[in-house]
C-alpha cells in the first residue's frame, strides 16, 4: 500500500490554563500493520470536544489522563482499509475512538459499524453520538422538564447545547438559549427554532436574559459555568433542575485562582430554599439508553425536528489550533477535523 | 374557667444575625372563647427546631415570614381545654401548629389526634413528628443508601441527625456522625448505636473524619453547612448524593458577608468529575409518604431500633433563650420546651 504516512498528534506538555500550539506534537510514523483479528483504519472525521481539555490534566477525574508523548485521545468516524477481522470487511464505515491520527489498528472491539445510507456518518459524532445523547440523557433523565417548562441551555449553538432546546421543544417545553454574538444567536433563534436566544456578550446580559424567562427558569442544563451561571441562578425557580455535563468557562481556570466573595453559602442557600437539585452526569452513566435514544433522534433528525450544524476543519495538523479556538468558544457548530476524503 | 392568663411570644424585630432576646416579646392576653365550631387548645409542649430562624427573616423563602409583632410559629401538642367541634372533645391530645403561645383556637382542620398509649405525644414533635419525617424522606427518597454505602449526618445527637444515622443502619448502611462535643459523641456511639462519631470540634476534624469513613462517602444529609461541608466534600465518592435539609450553621450569616476564596468554581467542577448530586428539600414535598413513614417510624420506635432523646425546657418565658441555644448547638437532643402539664 501506498499511503500517506500515519501523522499524529500527541500531547507534548500539559497546558498551564488555555492549552497553547506547544502543547501539542504532531509526529509522522509508519502506517500499522494488522496482525490476525485485527483491522487498519483510516480515519475520516475526528471529533474535538471540549472534555479532552480535562484529559490533558494529570488531575484524578472520571477518566485516565492522556500521558505526555501519548496520542490525543477522541472520538473518530473511520474507514476500515485492511481487515483480517471476521467482522469487518474493507470500506466499513465505523464509529472508533481511535484518536488524533490519521491511522489506528483496532481488534474490533471498541467499534461500531455505520450505516452511511441511514443517516451522514459524521453525525455519529455529534447530533447522533456523544454530544447529542449527552444532551438526550442530561434533559431527560436529570432535567426532565414537563410541557410548558422554561429550559435554559448555553452554547446553544454547540453540539450539545443546540440538541438540547430542541428536544426541550420537542417534548412540549419553552428553550431559551445562549450563544456568544449576533450570528449564533441568530441560528439558534432561526434555524434551530428556540422560544427565545440571549447573547452573553451583551453589556445587559442578565437583564436580557430575566426578560426572556418571564416565568423564570425550570431546567438550566448546564455545560459552561463562569458568568452565565451568575445570571441563570437567580431565575431558577423552586424544584428547579440543573444537570452539569460541562464547565468549558472553568476548565482553563487555575483552581488556586478563585478570589472571592465566596458564593457557595449564597448557592446553598438557595438550593434549600428553592428546593434545588443540581447534578452532575456523564453521558456513560445512561449506556443502556442509547439504543432508545438512537431510535428517536434519527427519527428527529430525518423528519427535520432535530437539526444540526457542522464546523469542519481540514486536515489533522489543525486540530490544535481548533481544538484552543473550541475552548474560546470560536466554533460555530459541531467542530469536526475532516483528516481523509 | 380559672386560667392563667394567655402567655404569647411574640416577633419584636428582625435579627441581625444570632437572635437576641430583645428580638422577641412575651406578652399577657386574655385566653380567647371558642365560638361554635371551635376548641379551645392549651399547648403542652412547644417544638423549637432551626427552620424558625429563617421565618424571622424578611427574606423569601419557602414560607412566609412572622410578622413583627406576630406570634412566633411552631408545631405544638396540645390538649382540648373546651370544644364546641364535634370531632374533638375535652382532654384529646391533638398535634397543633399553634405557636409560641399557651392558648389558641382551632377549627379543627390543622391537627392530628395522637394517640398516647402508641407513643409519648412528644415524639409527634420529634422522632414520629417533622424532624423524624425530614430524616426519613431526605435519606431514603434522595439519599437512597444501600446497603453497605457510607451514610454521613452532622447534628447527631439532634432531632434529625439521630435518625438518620439510625434510620441508615436499618437499611444496611454504614452511619458516620459528627457531633460537638464528648457527650454527644458518646451518645451518638453507645446510645444510638452509629459505627463512628467524630467531634467537630477536635483540632483534626477532617483527618479524623477521612479516617472514619475508609471507603469515602456516599450519601451526606447536610443540615448544618459551614465548616462541616469543607471536610465532608473531599471524601464524597462517585455519585454520592447530598440531600441538603438545613445549613443551621449559616442561618446567621449575613449574605454580604462571604470573603472569598470562591469555592463555588471547586464545587460545581467536584459535582461533574464526580457525578455529584446535590438536592435541597422540604419534608413538605413528600406529605403523601407520611402515613408509611409512621407506620414504619412507630415500629421502629417500638422494637428500640429507633431511639431518640428530649432536651425539655420548662416554661414558655424560657423558650427565647433555648432557641437561641439551639442556633448555637447548646441542646443535646430533640428541644421541646413544656409549656404545661
């Protein structure tokens, strides 16, 4: 075979704060050879999402940390290339997580065949993989809002964040969103068809907000934290629910820099009153849910009440810079890194 | 009918923080006549319980505040002095939320009838009453333990503590208490039978803490906030659950006064690495489980595996200062003051 050689993105350094270039090393290596049972694959579309900022941590967390020299870990669609697997046969489409690179063996285990006719294979990565069940199973299970319940989400032109208002509406509920500037926010109010969109850079953000919610705020999904927190808080209505799937403001935060006033007493405080219930998940914790929710989200997708929007990067080497532009929020959409044709 | 004249305590102003006695006034009126539909009821025992000190407040809340000038509000048992109510008659015992005072009238429509050949009418006030219901829902509606789990309770020897750990143990859980003090913490060990007590006034509370609970935490029942969260929080495991009653140690805090640094940013990060759930609640929420949980509660109170402990004060004019006790942990036990034989 005469391919490209196997590039490969590895985490040179781990990040003080924002990850910088340096962080990353992108290396060329020799394409694998499968040995018996096992399968060559070529990734297509990697996923960047902004969980792998945590994986770049050597902090104890909910998963292993990427070691430094290892190859950045993430969700991929791939093509299988050359098979000794019974399973698999050359040109399978398949959902992996075999990371940043262009190619990885894999013994077949960790796959999951798609179907390119049912649905367009990058949406195994977002509307109809991790990011949309993350959504799907955070509002449901945790936040389960009833019909005429306001739902509040951020990001909401994200991946997550855009499947959220719409499943919201979906079963009956009033979705509020916030996005960052008047081109997202015009998407989700337009495209995405939100009850209402709030633009966080706006100088009367809160107010704007308190004027959207005119009923106050009944699930607040949150997968940001930092200052839309502070405006979401005080609209949260008595049962409220606040799944947390995500702080993408915190996560370049130092911990040592938190200078006061301390609003945990303020926040626990209000949890009793208000009879609040804040909980975080991982969309693993839902496993046994995602044939049900793959049932009804392509259903929603392909009668166009579940939209979504791609942002695709070419080429591997410009995953770092990406990858640092997802976490300032400079995406507009599900960030893709489309690594072959 | 030769009473004594109707002793009431009334709210004389707001607190600053830590009530003081000038904030009440106890005041002589006449006893008031039943007219027809009504009876006459003269309070035994008065229930003084932390939640009192946020009705002094002005703030909103989950329920209105006393007026200034109000009768300060509390659960009560009471006998019929006189009845003109066909349901009630002379010398029944009734469950009453008559408040600070010696006499009131009722309608009928706020009370209970206790019976006391199946338990001290006390303990409607106590173990078989709110705090006991309290206990009950928020450990096996929020905090689910299981069995084996490591349930954790401050406020031990209290109303609600005490049966919480208790309540634990009988579903098969390991209790954990915290309590101030060698008394209480013998009690909480040899008395009320929990697997380890640690005093939260010893200088390596946190260390003594961890040591007690080897294998983390798994449900922590807050009704006290403050410095006991910061000890409890880094031992909570994987989905531990915080159902959140009370945070007595912060009812006196004034909101402006939060130094930093901000633990919230640390909280909410510790709530998604770890799928923390945290869930503040009214006993109120869960009124339709009432008669199962007195079902249980009095069998268990029977058979001695639910066992509580009064701290009575003796004489309404007295009840200021012992609730002003109760604010600061000085009672050992469930307090209830006696206002007549």
């Amino acid at each position: 075979m005469t391919q490209a050689p196997n590039q490969r993105v590895l985490l040179a350094s781990r990040p003080d704060g924002l990850p910088r270039p340096e962080n990353f090393r992108i290396v060329e290596e020799p394409v694998p050879v499968p040995a018996e049972g096992q399968l060559l694959l070529e990734t297509l579309y990697l996923s960047l999402d902004p969980y792998m900022r945590g994986r770049m941590d050597d902090a104890k967390s909910y998963a292993k940390p990427v070691a430094i020299g290892g190859v950045m870990e993430g969700g991929t669609v791939a093509r299988v290339l050359a098979s000794r697997h019974a399973d698999y046969a050359v040109d399978d489409i398949v959902l992996s997580h075999s990371g940043w690179q262009r190619y990885a063996l894999s013994d077949g285990t960790d796959l999951r065949k798609l179907d390119p006719m049912a649905a367009p294979p990058s949406t195994a990565l977002g509307v109809l993989g991790m990011p949309g069940f993350t959504a799907w199973a955070g509002l449901l299970q945790i936040g389960r809002p009833v019909p005429g319940e306001t739902v509040v989400v951020a990001a909401a032109s994200g991946a997550v964040g855009s499947a959220v208002g719409q499943i919201a509406r979906i079963r009956g509920a009033r979705a509020v969103g916030i996005a960052g500037g008047p081109d997202k926010c015009a998407f989700v109010r337009d495209e995405l068809g939100f009850d209402a969109v709030v633009d966080h850079r706006a100088p009367d953000f809160a107010q704007q907000l308190e004027r959207a919610c005119p009923r106050g705020i009944d699930v607040y999904f949150e997968n940001v934290g930092g200052k839309v927190w502070d405006a979401v808080f005080p609209l949260l209505n008595e049962f409220a629910r606040v799944p947390v799937c995500g702080l993408i403001a915190q996560y370049n935060e130092l911990p040592q820099a938190m200078p006061g006033p301390d609003r945990l007493a303020l926040v626990m405080r209000e949890v009793l009153k208000k009879s609040l219930s804040i909980r975080g998940f991982i969309q693993r914790e839902f496993a046994g849910l995602r044939p049900a929710f793959l049932q009804e989200a392509q259903e929603w997708v392909r009668d166009g009440r579940l939209r979504y929007r791609e942002d695709i990067v070419d080429g591997l080497d410009r995953a770092p810079a990406a990858f640092i532009d997802l976490l300032q929020g400079r995406n507009f959409g599900k960030l893709l890194v489309r690594v072959a044709q």
